[in-house]
C-alpha cells in the first residue's frame, strides 16, 4: 500500500470537489489542496482551515507544477 500524506483535488471550489474535500478532511489526516479556475465554483466553498486553494486552470503548467 502507498503511503498518501497530500491530495490534490481539481476543481476544488465546485459542488462536488468542495464536498470531497470535506469528506477526505473528515476520513483523513492527509494534506488538502485545490485547484479551480472559480469560473464555476466559489472560492466561499473552501473555507482556509479545509484546504490550501490554488486559482487557476489545472491544463496550466504553470498553476499544477507549484501545486
């Protein structure tokens, strides 16, 4: 089995990526980041204490090499 200890979830600040982020948050001791472009989803659906946000497009190399 691998060792997970972070998780990177697209689209993080939709509906569906801001509710798995909670349920990870709540299974987990891991490390949470999203990215999202927020064209859809709200950075409001993201509270700090859930996870770490990076605004961008998950297709920029530039955004998902920090991330």
């Amino acid at each position: 089995m691998t060792d997970i200890d972070r998780v990177l979830v697209t689209g993080g600040c939709g509906f569906v990526g801001a509710n798995l982020l909670r349920l990870l948050r709540d299974r987990t001791s891991w490390s949470l980041r999203a990215v999202d472009d927020l064209r859809k989803g709200s950075r409001d659906h993201v509270p700090d204490d859930l996870a770490e946000v990076v605004v961008g497009d998950c297709a920029d190399p530039a955004v998902i090499g920090p991330a």
